[in-house]
C-alpha cells in the first residue's frame, strides 16, 4: 500500500491512502518519517519514498506559487 503522512499523533501515524485515512503505529516507521512523506507500507514494514515525496513537494509548491501570484 501506498499513502501520504498526514500527521504524526502521538505513539500513532496518520496515514492518508486512496482518499481515506488509516492510522498505524509510530514505531514501525522510520524515525525520520515526517508529515507529507510518500509512504510504501507492506506489513509492518514502511519505507520513505523519496523521490516521490521530492515530487510531490514541487508540485505542491508550484501550486501555491500559482495561488499567491494573483
């Protein structure tokens, strides 16, 4: 499965993932982990994928150059 951080609550990690949230435990990620990590998780394993969260963070902040140009 793969899904985006949302948030970090605790000892739990809110995982969003085909328009829903699921949350699972801290522990199993890696402690770098942060809000808006693309995520692969299989099991209880859970690997950042960098190159994708590197994507989507430029397409993110293209977009909001586009909203504040205005």
């Amino acid at each position: 499965m793969k899904g985006i951080i949302d948030r970090i609550e605790g000892n739990m990690v809110v995982v969003e993932t085909g328009g829903e949230t699921k949350d699972f435990p801290k522990d199993i990620f890696p402690k770098s982990a942060s809000a808006g990590d693309v995520v692969s998780i299989i099991g209880s394993e859970v690997k950042i994928l960098k190159e994708e969260t590197k994507k989507l963070r430029k397409e993110i902040e293209a977009l909001m150059e586009d909203v504040w140009e205005d």
